[in-house]
C-alpha cells in the first residue's frame, strides 16, 4: 500500500510538473528584457571575418607593437612570446604542425591574421580586456606576424594590409567529415 501512495504521489507530482510547462508555453507574453538598441547591437558586434572587411580604420607597424607587448603583454605571454609561462606560446612553431611535438601558436597554426586582430581586439590583455584602440591592435597584430617571420618590421598593418597577409597554415583547415558529405550525397541531400 505504502508503495502504491508513493508511486501515486511520485506520478501526481510529474503530472503537475507537465501541466505547470503546458500552462507556461500558453503564455506568449514574458515582459522580460528589451529590445537592444543600435548602439548596444554595434558594441558587441565586433567580429572580424577573413577577409576582414568589418576591419576598423588605424595602422600599426611591429616597431609600435614592440613597446606595447613589453608593457602590456610580456608578463603573461613572457618577453619574447616563445618564452611564456603560464600563458600560451605566441611565437614560433612554424613546420612543427606534422611532427609528434606539434607547437601550436598564431603563427603556426592560426589560419587567418585576422582573427589575431580580433582576438586581441575583443579579450587582450587578459586582466584588462577591451582597453586596446584599434592602433594598437594592429601594431600589436603586426608585432606577432614580425616575430613569427611572416611580415617585416617595418610593414604597416590596417584594414587593407592586414587581410592579405598568408599564413603558414592558411590551407592546413580541412572542410569538416568530407566522408559524411558525400554518404548524405549519396542518398540524395548534398549540402
Ligand atoms: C594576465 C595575463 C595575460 C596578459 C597580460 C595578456 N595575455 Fe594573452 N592570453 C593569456 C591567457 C591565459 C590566454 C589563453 C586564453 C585565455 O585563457 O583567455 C591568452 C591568449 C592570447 C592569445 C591567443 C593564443 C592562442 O594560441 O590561443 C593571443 C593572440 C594573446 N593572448 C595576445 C596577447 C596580447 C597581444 C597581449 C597584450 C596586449 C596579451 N595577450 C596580454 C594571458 C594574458
């Protein structure tokens, strides 16, 4: 019997769960929250793509970055940034990707220069991310590009620039499960 009343209470008890549910998802109206603004949309919309044409305006040369990295980014990604300790590696790596030790940096492994921009852009440096102008986001971006060898000193990073720069592994990135595309062509849904 005692069984029965808790296996009756247990099913009561998830039946008035459901209904709770089937009453919430008749309710259309929350009144929660608000529509956000342009402004409050700009602000968090900062992604920049490969080709970087969301890129904003500035420049910035490795010369510029230097300075910076050694104020704002050496204590974590330590002073050459093949040094760091309890940070990532931010240089060096190249030709190591196939090996058994593969070192994985942004200069090795990132496909595009534009997401270094990014990156930097939107959670650099660490304790202090969002701080960064655009100028020292590219001079810093240009820094990264200089020591891992794939742009000179002097080569001026912006919005034009910095989209043509070639990465090492710009074609290292294989589209995901060819395998699987081509059994779903075969019954018929090719994507
Ligand atoms: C307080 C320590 C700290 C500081 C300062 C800092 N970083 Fe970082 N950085 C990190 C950590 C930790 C990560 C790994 C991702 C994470 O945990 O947020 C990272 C990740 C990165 C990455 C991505 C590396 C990868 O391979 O995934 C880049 C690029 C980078 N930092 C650049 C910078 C630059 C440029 C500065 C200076 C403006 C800077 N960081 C300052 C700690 C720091």
């Amino acid at each position: 019997m005692g069984t029965l009343t808790t296996r009756f209470g247990f099913n009561l008890s998830v039946l008035l769960i459901f209904a709770g549910v089937a009453a919430l998802a008749q309710t259309p109206r929350y009144n929660l929250g608000k529509t956000a603004t342009p402004e409050e949309i700009r602000a968090w919309d900062i992604s920049v793509g490969p080709d970087g044409k969301e890129l904003p305006p500035g420049s910035g040369s490795a010369m510029e970055g230097a300075k910076l990295y050694a104020q704002q980014c050496a204590a974590c990604h330590g002073a050459t940034g093949e040094d760091a300790k309890s940070s990532p590696r931010l240089v060096g790596g190249k030709g190591t990707l196939n090996t058994p030790m593969p070192i994985k940096t942004v200069g090795s492994y990132w496909p595009f220069a534009t997401s270094i921009w990014d990156y930097i852009n939107r959670a650099m440096p660490r304790n202090k991310p969002g701080s960064l102008t655009a100028e020292q986001v590219y001079a810093l971006t240009a820094f990264l590009l200089y020591k891992n060898g794939i742009i000179q000193e002097n080569d001026v990073m912006d919005a034009k620039t910095l989209p043509k720069v070639q990465m090492p592994n710009r074609n290292g990135f294989q589209p995901p499960m060819p395998d699987i595309v081509q059994r779903h062509c075969r019954t018929g849904t090719c994507p």
